[in-house]
C-alpha cells in the first residue's frame, strides 16, 4: 500500500472518534428526552428516537472508518500480537457497524453492542502485550492496563445509566487512538 494511502487510513483512528461523539452529540440534540444519566446511547437510535436513521447510519458510517483503520494498523503491526490486536479493531468497527444495522428494539442489539466494547478493549489489550519488553515497553504496559482496568471497572462500578458506563468505555478507545496517533509521528 503506498505511504499517501497509509496515511489517510492512520488519521481515520482520530476522525472515527470524533465522528463518533459528533453523531451521539448530534442525535442527543434531536431528542430532548434522552438524560445521559437515565438512558443509553443506543436509545438514540431506537424506536423512541427523533430521526434514529442520524444515530444507526453515523453509527453504521464510524464503524466502517474503524474498519479501514484497522487495516492502517495491520500495516503497522509488527509482531503476532500487535497484528491480533488490528484484527480485533477490525472486528470491533463490524460491531460497531452492526449497532445501526441492528439498533436499540431489535433482537441482536444488546449482543452486538457488548461485543463492540469487548472487541475494543481486546484491541487495546493485544496491542498493548505486542508493545511489552521492547523499546515502547512502558506504552505498551499503559495500553495492557487500559484493557484490563477499563472492562474490570465498568463491571464492577455501580454506573447511573448505560450512557454513561458506555462513554468511560469510549473515552478509553479515544484515549488508545490518539496515544497510537501521537505514536505514529514519531
């Protein structure tokens, strides 16, 4: 793949997120009714919602930005582990993707979205035990303990509402990507 197109697919890891926050800051503001603290994001995109197509399709359009991420991270992947963890991401975009084909009312949605949030802290998990012992050892000692301490304490922390356990697990991957962007220029 040429360094041009690398490139682009590095800097979807940062668009995708703020694409994501975007459409849940925008779907939020077309449904006066959701409280962050009583509701779930997925509701945005549920039956109760004003104009859930905002909220299932930007849901449907990050996924897919993570998807071609991903592929940015196999390219920059350098050991068994790291490699692992870029095929989780890639996964982890597929859920993401499947929570605006399958939004909040339908059968498949709870199971989709546990997976979206088990597959991302995979992610960061594998990549951090790919970076372990060598030059970025100490990022790579952060990256494990994000993936291990960010489902442990969503499990165990009495949150107030689904939205809010599930925006701890987002600002974890926004965390992971941009340490992964920063590390990338350097």
């Amino acid at each position: 793949m040429k360094r041009e197109a690398l490139d682009r697919l590095r800097n979807l890891g940062v668009v995708s997120w703020i694409s994501g926050w975007l459409v849940i800051l925008a779907s939020i503001q077309r449904n006066p009714w959701f409280v962050f603290t009583e509701h779930a994001f997925s509701d945005l995109g549920g039956p109760m919602a004003t104009d859930a197509w905002l909220f299932s399709n930007g849901m449907i359009l990050t996924g897919l930005m993570i998807v071609l991420y991903s592929v940015y991270l196999v390219h920059k992947s350098f050991n068994k582990p790291t490699t692992v963890g870029a095929a989780f991401l890639t996964t982890t975009g597929v859920f993401l993707t499947l929570i605006g084909v399958f939004p909040s009312g339908t059968k498949p949605h709870f199971f989709v979205s546990v997976w979206f949030f088990i597959m991302s802290d995979l992610s960061i998990l594998a990549w951090g035990t790919g970076l372990l012992g060598g030059e970025k050892d100490v990022l790579g000692k952060l990256f494990v303990g994000m993936g291990l301490l960010g489902p442990t304490l969503a499990y165990i922390v009495p949150w107030p509402s689904t939205a809010v356990v599930e925006a701890f697990g987002i600002l974890i991957m926004n965390i992971w990507i941009a340490l992964l962007y920063r590390d990338s220029h350097e």
